[in-house]
C-alpha cells in the first residue's frame, strides 16, 4: 500500500479511536485540547513502519521533520540542549533505520514494541498530561499499517 492508503487508514483509526474516547467513561479525564497532537501522533504511526524504506514519503519527509520535532521542543523548554540532543538522535535513527531491510524490524512485533515504548517515554519526558492517550494513537497508527500491509498482500494474491 502506498502512503496515501497509509494516511486515509490511520486516520480512519483516529476517528475510530476520538468516537471511542467520547463514548468511554474515560472520557472526562481525557484532555481533548491534546487532539491536534493525537492526529498527528496517530498518522506518523501509520507511517513509521516504512522509515526502513529509502524512497518512502515518510523516509524522505524524515529529516526535516527530525528538525522540525527539534525546534518545537525547544520552542516549547527553551532547553536548548535537550533540543539539540532529541534533533540529533532522531537524524541517528533514521539515518540507521534506512540501512535496514524494507519490511524487517519495522515491520514485526518488535518494532512495533520499540516504536511504542520510544513514544511514550518521549511524550512521558517532556512532561505531556497524557502520555499513555498519546502512545495509544501512534500505537493504533502503526498497528493498522501491519493490517493493511497484510490485506493488501492478500488482495495482490487473490488478483493472480
């Protein structure tokens, strides 16, 4: 699937997952001024799995956005050194996540785990009032990549 298909079905999953919020008895704890960030959360995980693809979208967008999520950080703590270091680490991982295998680590449970545990401690770090509600999102995100990966597999298949 290409990352147009990606985009449509992680946000699908957003929607999916603010109808449930709303419906949960969770729902007055949640702070739903954190929503813009939940999107975009949500959508970068529906993305990352392909960060081990060197001619993806998400690869190519990748490292300006690793600057991006810099300058926001210290726009945000006026910390410039935790600023810095977060910018540099994230250029790191990318810049090794493209030496990968398409469809290896990304692509299995144990990307999936690392993906999940790197986002809440991210958002856990920086002190964010719902870290967990975050890491559902991109955790939900990256889950429906695998799926849709897989059916669209099986759709290619059935075709031949």
């Amino acid at each position: 699937m290409n990352y147009k298909g990606h985009l449509t079905v992680g946000f699908i999953c957003f929607c999916s997952l603010i109808i449930s919020l709303f419906l949960s008895p969770l729902h007055q704890t949640v702070y739903f001024k954190d929503m813009p960030l939940w999107f975009i959360v949500c959508l970068f995980g529906s993305l990352a799995p392909d960060l081990d693809h060197r001619h993806s979208k998400i690869h190519e967008w990748s490292y300006i956005g690793s600057i991006f999520c810099g300058c926001a950080i210290y726009f945000f703590t006026r910390e410039v050194y935790q600023a810095m270091i977060i910018t540099m680490l994230l250029l790191l991982i990318v810049f090794l996540l493209s030496r990968l295998k398409h469809r290896g680590i990304t692509h299995h449970a144990l990307g999936f785990i690392i993906f999940t545990i790197l986002v809440y401690m991210a958002f856990h770090l920086m002190d964010f009032t719902s870290p967990f509600i975050i890491t559902m999102f991109g955790a939900v995100g990256y889950l429906s990549h695998f799926a849709f990966d897989y059916i669209s597999s099986i759709m290619k298949s059935s075709r031949k």
